[in-house]
C-alpha cells in the first residue's frame, strides 16, 4: 500500500509557494482548430452532457482531481509539476462565473474522477457550473490530452479549452498558477466575444 499524505486543512483552498512550475512539452500542440469528441459525460448538475454538441462559447478546464477532505493524497502529489491547485482554480472559475456569463460563455471543469467524486466537489465548493466526469477516458483519448498515472490512477493534466461550435480555439497549457488561469481566459474571451 502506498504512503499517502492527509490534507492540510487550507491545503485545499490555498497554492503553496513552493509548487513545481510545469513546462511546456508540447502535448497540447495539436489542440487548437480541432473539433470536441461527441461524447455524453455525467455531469454534476444531472444527467448528461454533450460538449460538442453546444452552441455558442464553451470554456472546459480540465484538471487532475480535487482534493477531498479526510481523504489522504497520493505520496508525492505536491512535488508533480501542475498537479496541486485543483480546488483553488475551481474555486477561481467560482469566483469570476457572473463575469464569463456576460460573455455568454458557458463553464465546466472534467477530470476522470468519478461522478461521485464530482459531486461531492461541486456541492463543497458550491459551483454554480456543472462538473463532468471524464471516468471512461473518452474525452481525454478523443483529444489525446496529457495524462499522467499516480497510484493506479489515470489523471488528465491541467488545460484549460475554449470552444465555439463545438471547435476549439484557444488551448491553455501549461497552466500555472492553477488559480489565475481564469484571468488568462477572460482576457482571451474579452479579446474575441
């Protein structure tokens, strides 16, 4: 059994100062012009949904997992570049929602946690945007998004898409810090709505 390490308490809502920056290994190179895949995902806010299939400007950031209190952390979690920082750029998406609805843009998060694991997220961190749970990997292996594997788990890396149509146009990757990614976004998003 791996050693895992308990959560800080503020670990969850804060990024810690030491973070190891991720660097650009070009895995999302091929992202940007490319059409979502067709695939109907659990989403937190019930039933399914289909991403590719909706209209107008659809922002997906996609991120390893959130941390769940109570629940221990793979050993090591905080020293993977671009892995820690899920629940504050959740958060930050929280915080800013009102200003990417003026932009008519429409917001999810998705990881391959399982749809259980997702609610629970968005119920805690009261999201006010729907979570999907990429659990099959269809999304991800649609896409060939980065993926890393930490005890048994498969875990998306951290990008951040926006979409209209169902066509992606811009891509963010890497992401750091995990939590002002919501700003490059909105400047992008003021820039071309």
């Amino acid at each position: 059994m791996p050693n895992h390490n308990e959560l800080p308490k503020d670990f969850l809502r804060s990024i810690p100062n030491d973070l190891p920056v991720p660097l650009d290994d070009g895995a999302c190179d091929h992202l940007e012009g490319l059409m979502l895949p067709s695939v109907n995902l659990p989403v937190t806010t019930g039933g399914t949904v289909n991403p590719s299939l909706l209209s107008g400007w659809i922002v997906i950031y996609c991120y390893p997992m959130t941390g769940r209190p109570g629940r221990a952390i793979p050993d090591g979690w905080v020293q993977i570049p671009g892995a820690a920082g899920c629940t504050p750029q959740a958060c930050s998406f929280r915080d800013y929602y009102r200003e990417l609805l003026a932009l008519n843009a429409t917001v999810f998060g998705i990881s391959t946690q399982s749809p259980e694991d997702q609610l629970e997220a968005a119920n805690r961190l009261h999201l006010p945007f729907g979570l999907l749970s990429d659990a099959s990997f269809q999304f991800a292996q649609g896409l060939r998004l980065p993926m890393f594997e930490i005890d048994g788990m498969r875990l998306t890396k951290r990008v951040t898409l926006i979409a209209k149509e169902g066509k992606i146009r811009k891509c963010f990757y890497p992401i750091f810090p995990p939590d002002k990614n919501i700003e490059d976004v909105l400047a992008w998003l003021l820039k071309h709505v």
